[in-house]
C-alpha cells in the first residue's frame, strides 16, 4: 500500500457492512499448546463450502461472505481444507503452522479458479485508552485499486487529497492504533474522484479490534462491499 496513515485505515475499515456468521468473537481462552482460528468465505463465485481441520469437519454450508467465531484447535501444522458443501470436492488442501496463544483469520480468497487459503496472524492484544485497532484487508478480486478520502464530515471531496493511494487486490495492512473521533471517508477508484463508498459522518469508539475485508458482489464483481469483523469486544 501507498501512502498508509493510520486514520486512513482506521476510517476507511469503520465505513464498511457488517456480514458474518457471529459478529461477536471476543474469545474463548486457549491453553498453551493451543491456537485460535476463524474463517471466512472470500470467494465470490465459490459455491457453500465445508471447512474441515485435519480431516475433521468444524464448519458446514458456509456461503460467501460469511465468517464463523474463532475456532479453539491444537497449534502447530494444522492440515486445513475447503469442500464444496455437502460433497467430497476438495476446493482447497493446505497444511499452515499455527503459534501456540495466537489468533489467525484464514480467508478462502480468489475467483474459484484460482481460490486460495490467505492466512492472516490476528493481534487481539487490547489498544491504549481510547483508542481502537483496526485493520484494512482486500479481499475483492474484481475491484480495482482505490483511493481513500478522509475529511471532516460534509467537506468539498474536490478540494480534499487522498490520504491513502492505489491499494491494490490481496493487501493488508497491519493492524493501527487510533483515536476516537467522528469523520468522513470516500473510497474512490484510483485517480479520480469518483465516490465508490461513501460512509457519512462515522464516529469511531473506542476499546474495540477490527478487521474490515473488501469483497466482491455475490458471483464477483460490481457492487463492491465489505465485511467488517468483531476481532475483540
């Protein structure tokens, strides 16, 4: 990413939808020998899957874009794998090492002919006072890069720069400590001034972890959404 300000991403994560399967993950306790893991399907054109861990089905008919809490499983090389709902069709076969006392978020990422696990390593340790963590993921194969506008609610976009440029497809950025505050942010393709996303005036709270993916419509492409995920509180 170009051009990544903390309050870019902070705002830009705060506008997106909430979508999930429980938008409340705030975590179940792990012992040291154990990892956390939470899924979510990213696959616009991907039919309802079956996510199994080491042979062992944990999730069953997860449709696109839904996500599941973070799962409690062994750490260390963890085989996980994708099957088309209700079939044996392997979708994806993948062996990951998971750290003991850590959290991740696997993400069935990519059109369906080039669909792939993307593991993200979670950092669920808790923001300063009032302040709030986010992290901005894209996961929309179709869209193009973007361009983000941050301004006091109402102001002339025209006269406004972007403060973060040119994000491009499979981007994450790492997760930003930042204040609480009410703003505008307009998410326009890269160059212009075009408004994709438009959040109004968005008032950040505070104590909270987030995690805002980018995604396709259902069946890829346009309208272009997102999810936003409860990481903690």
């Amino acid at each position: 990413m170009k051009s990544l300000t903390r309050t870019a991403i902070a705002l830009a994560a705060a506008s997106m939808i909430a979508v999930g399967c429980d938008d409340d993950t705030t975590t179940a306790p792990v012992t040291p020998s154990e990892a956390r893991v939470r899924v979510m399907h990213g696959s616009p054109n991907a039919p309802a899957v079956d996510v199994l861990v080491d042979g062992q089905p944990v999730l069953t008919g997860v449709a696109y874009p839904q996500n599941s809490s973070y799962l409690v499983v062994p750490a260390g090389a963890r085989n996980l794998q994708v099957r088309v709902a209700g079939t044996s069709t392997v979708v994806i076969d993948e062996t990951t090492t998971l750290q003991a006392n850590s959290d991740y978020t696997v993400i069935a990422s990519g059109l369906v002919v080039s669909i792939q696990a993307w593991v993200l390593a979670d950092d669920n340790s808790p923001p300063g006072p009032g302040m709030t963590k986010v992290r901005l993921v894209h996961n929309a194969p179709s869209a193009p890069e973007v361009d983000i506008y941050v301004t006091a609610p109402g102001a002339d976009l025209n006269a406004a720069t972007p403060v973060l440029t040119s994000v491009p497809f499979a981007a994450a950025s790492p997760y930003l400590e930042v204040a609480a505050g009410t703003y505008q942010v307009r998410i326009c393709p890269a160059g212009t001034k075009t408004v994709a996303i438009d959040s109004g005036a968005l008032a950040l709270a505070a104590g909270q972890i987030r995690t805002a993916i980018a995604i396709d419509a259902p069946g890829g492409g346009t309208p272009f959404g997102a999810v936003l995920l409860a990481d903690l509180n």
